[in-house]
C-alpha cells in the first residue's frame, strides 16, 4: 500500500509521472535556491526537470527502494492540490541501528509558512510509530540557516558537526547533525503533533 500521510495544511504522498509538470516548473524557477545545497548529480545523467523519462526513472527509484525498505520519498502538496516541495526519509538502516535521514525542500515561494516543519513532523511519525524506528538524523550544511531552523523548531538534538561529510555541488562540506530517538518522540510526539498537525494549529 502506497502511504499517503495528511496533516493540517499539507498532505505527502508518493510522486508519479502525472506529478511532472508541477515539479518541474518549481524546480525549474528555484534552481539556483535549491541546488546550491544539493550534490552534484552524476556526469552524464539526464535532468528530470528537463527530461519526462528521467522524472518517471526517478518516481521509480523511489517506489523500489520503498518496496525493500530502503528509502520514502514523498512529493509535499498543499491541501488546495499545489506542489509544494519533497520530504524524504532515506538510508533506512535496519538491524541494530534502525534508523534513518530526514531530508526536505520547498519551493522558495513557499518558505517561511511552516509547510516544512509539518511534512518533517509528518515524516518523524510516520518514521517511529508505522516503520519501527529508533532514530532519525538530518544532516545540514552549517550555513544553510533555514533548514536548520527547520530541525531547531522541531527539538532535534544538534550532536555536532560531521567534518567534510557530503558532497554538495562538487565539494565535500561539513554537515551539521541532527536527531531524535524514538524515546524523545515517544515523550514529546504528541506535542509536536498537537502543534503542527492539528487543524486549528499556528503555522509557527
């Protein structure tokens, strides 16, 4: 069963071929906004934004590694239908760790509204309560502010810096590191739900 998750403004759910359009003419309008933290995609790789077979090769990476446990990857929509941006929860680690990385983009003419920390809050549930597991990280490049403050407003712990950890366009940079167990969402879940996902919530 394909999860589609649904909060109080936004709702996430897995992107198709028919999700093309809309993707594209964000990514498009936002690149030089999104790229500057995203690693350099691989010589000779086709650009989704440009390229429909490329986008329905990217949809069905994502479903494969939804069926093995892997990755899951969600489009962010507004209730109103608008593609929003992508929340995604990958390198799920199973066996001891049982864990895996929280990463997030938005539209730029979106941001600032809270639609993000309400797609990652539905994510950290979706994450301990459905998926079983103990810990979620997110991995931010220490001047990339507002996705940073993305993880502060949510109480993910900040446990240090990871020197030269990813590479983002071409250079390996440090990632400031992120986390929450699934014993502090087991205590504080319930008011991040209350804050974010409920209806009459403030999109603070």
């Amino acid at each position: 069963m394909v999860p589609e998750l649904v909060g109080a403004r936004v709702l996430l759910r897995p992107l198709k071929a028919e999700d093309w359009e809309a993707w594209r003419e964000v990514r498009i309008r936002c690149r030089d906004w999104l790229e500057r933290w995203e690693p350099r995609p691989e010589p000779g790789s086709a650009d989704p934004a440009l390229d429909l077979d490329a986008f329905r090769a990217r949809c069905g990476a994502w479903e494969r590694q939804r069926h093995f446990d892997a990755a899951y990857g969600f489009g962010l929509f507004l209730t109103d239908g608008r593609f929003a941006g992508e929340v995604s929860l990958g390198s799920v680690q199973r066996g001891p760790f049982q864990m895996g990385y929280v990463g997030y983009w938005i539209d730029e003419a979106l941001a600032g509204h809270g639609y993000v920390p309400e797609g990652v809050v539905l994510v950290l549930r979706y994450a301990f309560e459905t998926l079983g597991l103990h810990r979620v990280e997110a991995a931010i490049v220490p001047r990339n502010r507002a996705s940073r403050r993305v993880a502060e407003k949510l109480g993910m712990r900040d446990e240090g810096t990871a020197v030269r950890f990813l590479q983002i366009q071409g250079v390996y940079e440090d990632h400031v590191r992120y986390a929450m167990t699934a014993e502090e969402w087991d205590e504080r879940g319930h008011e991040l739900v209350a804050r974010f996902l409920t209806p009459a919530a403030p999109a603070s």
